[in-house]
C-alpha cells in the first residue's frame, strides 16, 4: 500500500511505503519529524484500519481524480470548437465538445478510490478492499476541528 502523509504543520504530501516504512518519516517542506503507528492490516495491504499519522479510525473514498487534468481536457476541447463555431461549424463544434466532456467522463470512471484520512487528509492506495463510506461533510467537519485542536492548530 501506498501512503501520502500529509504534514500537520505545513500540508506537504509526503510518500511512504507501508511495507517498508520507517518509524518516523521527516518533513521536506518543514523539516518536522512526523512518527508512523503503521498497523499490521496497512503494512500487508489488507484494509485501512488505522491512520499511521494521526491514529484516527474514520476515513472516506473519493475517486483518485486529479481536476485538473479533466478541466484542462474540458478547455482545449473549448477552444478547438470555439475555432470551428468561429467558421459557422456549429455541428463539428459541438461534437468536439460533447467528446471532451465524454473523454473526462470515461477517464473518471476507470479511476480506482483511494481513501483518505478524515483527520489529517493522508492517502492511501493500495490492492486492499474498499470498505470507508463516502465523503461526509459533517463528519469531516467534527473530525478536523477535533484533530486540529489536537495539534494546536486552533
Ligand atoms: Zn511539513
Ligand atoms: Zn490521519
């Protein structure tokens, strides 16, 4: 499995391995030593139970998406048929629209979940089964205030 361990202090993405991970990972952008509680489940890739950065047992899936990327795919198929509208191909603009828009709906659906840390918005891929629920805003909200007080951030 995979982990990106987000920093506390600074949000920096930090990637771990959880097979070989060490017992403290330290900072790139800040320099603080963040410890790993890796749990045996997460070492061997068999579930997302406990959070090695902050200990936390609630977590959700999203799509492992990048929205950038899809945008960027949105936008030059805008420009690419706004060219064609410009020349009164309003039937060619409109199908290079709808394709781009159809190219970002097939890219987000072959995308796998990749499960994330309410608390300290770490992210873990791996092989292991998906059991988190999806996104909870309320959740999140009591989740990160609670972390956050923890580590003095409010
Ligand atoms: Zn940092
Ligand atoms: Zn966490």
């Amino acid at each position: 499995m995979e982990i990106l361990a987000k920093c506390s202090t600074c949000d920096a993405g930090l990637p771990v391995h959880a097979g070989d991970a060490p017992a403290a990972i330290k900072c790139g952008g800040c320099g603080r030593e963040i410890p790993l509680t890796i749990s045996e489940s997460v070492r061997t890739d068999s579930a997302v139970d406990r959070c090695p950065i902050c200990n936390g047992a609630d977590f959700y899936i999203r799509k492992d998406f990048d929205p950038k990327l899809g945008l960027t795919v949105v936008i030059i198929g805008a420009l690419i048929s706004a060219g064609f509208y410009w020349f009164g191909r309003d039937l060619i603009a409109y199908s290079i629209l709808a394709s781009a828009a159809l190219i970002d709906l097939i890219v987000y659906g072959r995308l796998r979940d990749v499960t994330v840390c309410y608390r300290c918005h770490s992210e873990f891929r791996g092989a292991y089964e998906r059991r988190a629920p999806a996104f909870d805003l309320h959740t999140a909200d009591v989740l990160e205030l609670e972390y956050e007080r923890r580590i003095g951030r409010r």
